[in-house]
C-alpha cells in the first residue's frame, strides 16, 4: 500500500511508472519497474491516454486504477487469466497488435474473445473498433456488455491508489495479499527518479 499521506498526483506518478517502466507480473507480485522508459512503452501509453496534457494522468488513472486493467498482458495471458475465473471473465489490457487500442478480454466458455477500442482524443470517446459504436468510457462499454460479470482478479495497477483499511479488503478481493506492497516497497517506487 501507498502511504496514507502521499498526495494524489504522487499516487497518479507512481501508476503512470508503474505502466511506462514496470514488467507485467501476473502471479500477482509486485511488477519490476526497470531505471528507463522503453520508447514502444512511451508510445502506446501516450497514444492510449492523448494528449499529453494537464488531464493526462487523470485519464491514465481513471484506466489503471481499475480492478479489470492488465496493461501489458498479453491474449495468451488474457485467456489463461479469464479461463481461470470462468465464463464471463473479462481484462482490459493494451493491445499487442494494435498499438493505440484496447483490448477487452474475454472468456465465453470455450475460448478467449478480443475486442478492439480506440481512445479519441478529440471527443473523449472509446470507439469499438469492429461495430464503430463510441462510448463515453470503458466502464460505458463494459456496462452495455452483460456477458461481462466478472473481473479477473490481481489488476497491477490499483495499489498505488489503495490506502489503508481499504488496502487489507481490496488485497482480499484481488486475491494476491502482495499485489499491496508494503509502505517501504512503495516509499522506494515513489522516490525512485
């Protein structure tokens, strides 16, 4: 867990590194998070979360803290994942073959579905890239969906916004007690430069 007294924008900061410097950890472990921002990292984040401005990290957060992002997961991880919570299980990832796109993962009972969103920067719509239908966000999309029940579970990017109490029910709901770090590992990410 974060802190209790780390300002939201130090929260926002350790999500937006967590996602440009951080591997993918689906055991549910703390991510490594490597000294440099690889540039295909750099690229996919920003064009996912355009543009670079002062509501750039809202829009990153109001993504990454969500109990059904994965971020870099790939489709083979995305089908293992959502296999393994059943018939409609869902992940929302970054595409690996659409770079710019989202991918909503899911489990319909005899193999993984993708489907494809693109953030429009201009409106600040997610448009599904096969129907062209454009929701206001993902939470929009994944609401008109009702074969969507469940996320699957060890999202890598919440804990920077857990706090306290909620830390010990959001790790239960996870369930991986050390996708919450403790306030040292957690103190290191936030001074880390």
């Amino acid at each position: 867990r974060v802190p209790a007294g780390t300002p939201h924008t130090a929260r926002q900061l350790v999500c937006l590194r967590l996602l440009l410097c951080a591997v993918q950890q689906v055991s549910g472990e703390l991510p490594e998070v490597f000294p440099r921002v690889p540039l295909r990292s750099f690229g996919v984040v920003s064009s996912c979360f355009a543009p670079l401005d002062a509501l750039f990290l809202d829009r990153v957060c109001s993504v990454a803290n969500k109990e059904w992002f994965h971020g870099w997961a790939s489709a083979a991880q995305a089908d293992a994942l959502t296999r393994q919570h059943g018939i409609g299980a869902y992940i929302v990832r970054f595409s690996s073959r659409a770079p710019g796109c989202f991918c909503l993962s899911r489990f319909t009972g005899t193999r993984g579905s993708h489907k494809l969103f693109r953030y429009v920067p201009e409106d600040g719509t997610f448009v599904k890239l096969d129907s062209r239908t454009a929701y206001a966000s993902l939470d929009a999309a994944i609401a008109d969906s009702p074969e969507l029940t469940v996320p699957a579970f060890g999202a890598p990017y919440m804990w920077p916004f857990v706090v306290g109490a909620e830390a010990g029910h959001a790790s239960m709901h996870a369930g991986h007690a050390s996708m919450h770090s403790s306030t040292d590992e957690a103190e290191s990410i936030l001074g880390a430069s």
